[in-house]
C-alpha cells in the first residue's frame, strides 16, 4: 500500500475591515487576512499538506503571489485544483486535519459547515475531515489577534 503523508501551515496577517474566510466559509468578524488570494489560511495549508505528501512544494509554487491571475481568487478554487493534480497522480484523499489558532471570533459554531464545505470541494465524505480551532491563551501574534495561523496534514493514497 502507497500511503503519503504531507504537512502544511500558512499564517496571515488580520487587519479591519476586510472579509476573513476560512475553510470556504465567510465568518462575520471585523478583521480579516491580509492576501493576494481571499486569504483563507485553513485552505492554503490544507493545500501545502497535499502538494507536500506528493512532494510538489507548495501553494505559492502552483499559484505565486505574485500572479495577478490570482488576484482575491477563492481559495476554493485552488482546493479543487490541487484536488486534481492529486487525482492525476493516481492517489485519492484518505484524510485531513486541520487546526486554527485564532483568539477571535469563537470559531465551534462555524467548524462543521467548514468541513462540509471542504468535503464537498475535495470530493471527499465529511468524516475526512476534520477542523478544529484553539487560542493561544492571549500569547503569541495569534493571541493578541494580529493575525491567524493552520496546520494541516493529510493522508493520500495510491489508487489500486
């Protein structure tokens, strides 16, 4: 059996007044990522951890920042064509896990539509995936809200 295993972590700045997606999900906050892209942080380390299990680099490698193709594209997006390159390389998604590190908002009310939300874009059944959000305890960049952080791995597999 061919399994991989890949890891993955971005980080964005917040700053007022801009929309903060995460995991596919637009969450009323009055900060948001500071990013090329939407700056959803739980998909671009999502997206590190299956391009790293196939030893491809990275999200910017695939999608550079500085593409304006890319430009406040929906990092959904990217999912589904990270998705693909992972397809086309004959493996499939066995699972993935995800943890967010963010002081505020409250992210349990919004973690299970994340990972429909994901599910559905990977083309995976939604006990693959998981999510889950802590806070740093007020410590850290994370702590006094200046910005938001993931850590992703996923487990891929060679189709048969």
């Amino acid at each position: 059996m061919d399994l991989r295993i890949g890891h993955g972590y971005d980080v964005h700045a917040l700053e007022e007044g801009l929309p903060l997606w995460l995991g596919g999900v637009k969450i009323e906050h009055e900060k948001g990522c500071v990013a090329h892209s939407d700056g959803d942080v739980v998909i671009h380390a999502l997206c590190d951890a299956l391009l790293g299990a196939l030893a491809l680099g990275d999200i910017g490698k695939l999608f550079p920042d500085n593409d304006m193709a890319y430009k406040g594209i929906d990092s959904k997006i990217l999912l589904r064509r990270v998705c693909d390159v992972v397809a086309e390389r004959g493996y499939a998604i066995s699972n993935v896990d995800c943890t967010i590190a963010m002081q505020r908002p409250k992210l349990r009310p919004h973690i299970d539509t994340m990972r429909e939300t994901m599910a559905s874009v990977m083309g995976v059944d939604v006990d693959r995936v998981s999510v889950k959000a802590t806070t740093t305890e007020r410590m850290g960049f994370e702590g006094r809200e200046e910005g938001v952080s993931t850590h992703a791995v996923a487990l891929l597999i060679k189709h048969e």
